[in-house]
C-alpha cells in the first residue's frame, strides 16, 4: 500500500515529486495528516481531518437528497447467501469481491454470511415485504454506510480500498418513466457538489454494456482525471429496469388492480471523492484543499518576539475572532514562524495570516493563499471581507485549472494505434466504437485501455465513423483509457 506503509515516517515534508505519484500520496496522505494504514490490509483508517471533509459530503449531499424527498434508513451488515443468490447478474458481478461470515465463535453457521458488498440483496427482501399498492410508491430510501469488496490485489488508500464509506440510494417506482427521470435529479446533486465544492469536473455518460453495474440495465458515471494519467470512476446512477423486482419479487397492485413490477435505481457517491480531490489539487509541498471542502479555511500565525509578543498574542486573537469556526489560532511558541508555514502548506489550510509586529504599527497584515503562494498585505479592519473574495476566488480558480488539466488531456482517436499512443502520452481518447461486450475486451487486450463512458451529447459524425477496434460502424464515441 505504499513505501511508506513500514518505512520512514518522520521527515515532515514531501520528499518527492508529484510525478512520482504513488509515492507522492502515500506520502500526502500520511504526512498531512488525513490517514493511516490500519492492521488490515487494503483498510485504512480515516483520521479527523479526512473524516470531517467526508462528514461534510454527507452533510451536503444528505440534504439534497431530502430536498428531493429521499429518506435516510440502515440495514444490516450481513447478507444470506440465499439472498445474495437471488439476483444472478448480480452475484456474478460481486462474488469475487465477497468477504464471508462462515462461523459464530467456535460454531459454524448453518448458511454463510456476506459482508456488505452493496444493499441490494438485503433491502429488496423487505421492499418485496413493504411495497404492497401503487399507494406505496415511488420509495425513495438511502443509507449512509460502509462496504467491503475484496477481490483485488494491489489496493490504493482513498482510491481502491477495500472497505470504503459512501451513500447507497435505493428507489422503487411505479412506471419506467418515473424511475428514469430521477436520474437527472440525482447526477445533478453529485455535478454540482463535485464542482462547487470539491473543485472537480468530470465526465458524464453512460457506461458500456460491459462496464455497467451488475444488474442494472445501464449506469451512469462521473470520471475523473487524475494526474497519473489514469480515469477513475466517481459518483454513478444505475437504472436497474425489473431486473432486482423480478428476482425478489417486489410488485405492486396498479389503481387498476393489475400486479406489476416496481421499477427500480440505485446510485452512489463514496470517500473516492476525496482522493481523487487530494491527488487533482495537491503539490510538492503538500495538501491542496477547496476552501469549501477545508475544515478550516484560514491559520493566523503570530511571529512572536520577546519584546512585542504579548501585543502580537492579543491582535492575533482578536483577528481570530472576527470568525466564529474555520480558523486556527496557531500560538505555538515552541516552534518557529517558518516551521509553521511548512506545516500549514503540507496540511492544506487555504489561507495563512501572519500577524507581526510591524503588523500592529501598520495595521495591515500579510495572507498567502496556499494555491498559488500568491502574498499580499491587507488592512486589518477590512480583513474578513477581504478573505472572503480570495476564497471565491481560490475555489473558482482551482476549479477552472482542474477543468483545463481534463480537456487538456483528452485527444481525439480514429484507429488502435491513436488509443496506444494516447494511453503511452497518460491521456484519455474519444474514438468511436461498436457496443458489443467483446469489442470492450479486445480494446483492453490490444491497447491497455477500457472503456470510461459514453457522453450523451455525442460528437459530429457519427453517422460516417468506423469502430476503431473492429472497422465496423460505430454505435456511438466513447472515452476511453487506463483506470483504476
């Protein structure tokens, strides 16, 4: 899980470059102090500053969702395999991902558990018990929870863990028409909280036939860009049609009296997000943190001098308390004014105010904003209307360079070789393609790369483009390229 899971520690800054990513954020993770590796292999642990990002995801997201008249529930941990078995695309997709309960102490249990890979197979048992009427519906329920998936080798913390936080979201609906429109209503929650708040644009389309969830009938996704050059998948819809209602049986009585299937979505956004945040944003100093992500937006550090340091102690609280949260007063007089602006840089905080005692004979102060370095001296008295423009500012303009760094980076393909040449340069390519399963596996054998999503506002010239895998007419473009 990284060079550093047993090696040195201690070094306080970042020792390497970002372009050596993998060391680069082990070392980012570990050394700003988000999380650590736990006894478990492929788990880590989440420590207060990551956690409170996520709290705020949650916070947010949550509220949105009850906007849209989503109700928060909680199922249990453990699933039947009976259970599990019920949906067969389903298992398919997640029995090598499985981890199991096979004994209770020294007792072995009459029939294996599951630990949550994802809900379905637990939540629809009951929906099949509750949803009786057309009265019943639509039943909006979501839950905020943890999943294990263990299936693959070489796990990434944040990234590719195998046990993850996230939201589930599980509705039922009388038509497919009704069932469809949600879709729209949930991405736009996960665009819009990306964007606003974790300074992150992605692509939206549909999955492939091949890269949808197990189960559903098409899926919808969020794909990032990261700095290695890889995709990595974000929040995602799925529209699961009858396929769950007819395996465990939900249906309902229609205002006519007919028995009909429930039509059924799921969706998704975990503490993926937050990675992919840490790695887009982040530099060779340290952390990079959207000031409406940060948990704290603003450091005031005091240079202190024996003869002035009680006056500067006092400006200094006094400026802090212009906020009510969202700023630390680092008073520290252990440690030096330059050992503090490391620290700060390496953490992430998005603005540092140094207060001094030239400071007080001015009174101005200097902030520094943690994305670009950029310093400037600032009136004490219009301090916090000052803060506030560089903030909007440092959120907008971190947004505007990850969005340049995706489109950046994405060519356009008509043949194999552009795909390979894509992938050797760490881009994504738009090429055109054939929707069959075995057109995504030979695109994947021939050249590294896999199928992203499919944008829903396709490029001009469909209608003449040859599938760069098989020379046939294309169904559709599609990005493609490595992914975790």
């Amino acid at each position: 899980m990284g060079k550093l899971e047993s090696g040195k520690r201690d070094g306080k800054g970042i020792s390497v470059e970002k372009d050596e990513f993998s060391e680069w954020f082990a070392q980012i993770m570990l050394k700003a102090d988000l999380a650590d590796y736990s006894p478990v292999s492929g788990m880590i642990v989440y420590k207060p500053n990551a956690y409170a990002m996520w709290e705020k995801i949650q916070k947010e997201v949550d509220k949105k969702l009850k906007g849209i008249g989503v109700q928060n529930v909680y199922f249990p941990l453990f699933i039947p395999e009976s259970s599990l078995k019920k949906e067969e695309m389903h298992v398919e997709g997640f029995t090598p991902e499985v981890a199991w309960v096979t004994h209770a102490g020294d007792t072995k249990l009459s029939e294996r558990l599951a630990v949550r890979p994802t809900s379905e197979a637990i939540m629809y048992e009951m929906y099949s018990k509750w949803i009786r009427s057309w009265r019943d519906l639509p039943l909006k329920y979501n839950q905020w929870n943890n999943v294990v998936r263990w299936e693959f080798k070489h796990p990434v913390p944040f990234l590719r863990g195998r046990e993850f936080l996230w939201n589930e979201g599980h509705s039922a609906y009388a038509s497919r028409e009704e069932a469809e429109k949600e879709e729209q209503k949930i991405m736009k929650i996960y665009k819009d909280f990306c964007e606003n708040y974790l300074a992150l644009p992605a692509l939206i389309g549909r999955k492939s036939e091949k890269e949808k969830f197990a189960g559903a009938e098409y899926s919808v996704s969020m794909e990032f860009f990261m700095p290695n050059g890889k995709a990595i998948q974000g929040p995602d819809f799925h529209f699961d049609g009858q396929n769950f209602a007819k395996a465990y049986k939900i249906y309902f009585l229609d205002k006519s009296g007919k028995k009909e299937f429930v039509w059924q979505n799921t969706y998704a956004i975990s503490t993926r997000v937050l990675g992919v945040m840490f790695a887009v944003h982040s530099d060779s100093k340290g952390l990079i943190l959207p000031p409406n992500i940060a948990p704290n937006q603003v450091v005031i550090v005091p240079i202190l001098f024996e003869d002035s340091k009680g006056k500067v102690l006092r400006e200094a609280k006094r400026i802090a308390g212009f906020w009510s949260s969202g700023v630390i007063l680092d008073d520290r007089e252990e440690y030096k004014p330059g050992y503090k602006f490391s620290e700060w840089e390496l953490k992430g905080i998005p603005i540092r105010i140094e207060v001094g005692p030239k400071d007080l004979k001015s009174k101005k102060v200097a902030i520094v904003r943690r994305d670009t370095g950029k310093k400037e001296s600032v009136p004490i008295e219009g301090l916090r209307k000052r803060i506030e423009v560089v903030l909007a500012d440092m959120q907008k303009k971190m947004f505007e360079k990850a969005r340049k760094a995706l489109y950046d980076n994405i060519v356009e393909g008509k043949s194999l070789k552009d795909v390979e040449k894509a992938v050797k340069n760490k881009k994504i390519a738009l090429v055109p393609l054939c929707k069959e399963k075995e057109i995504d596996n030979e695109l994947k054998a021939k050249t590294g790369a896999k199928v992203l999503n499919i944008p829903d506002s396709q490029p001009e010239g469909l209608e003449n483009a040859k599938c760069v895998v098989s020379g046939k007419k294309a169904d559709y473009f599609a990005y493609v390229g490595k992914s975790y």
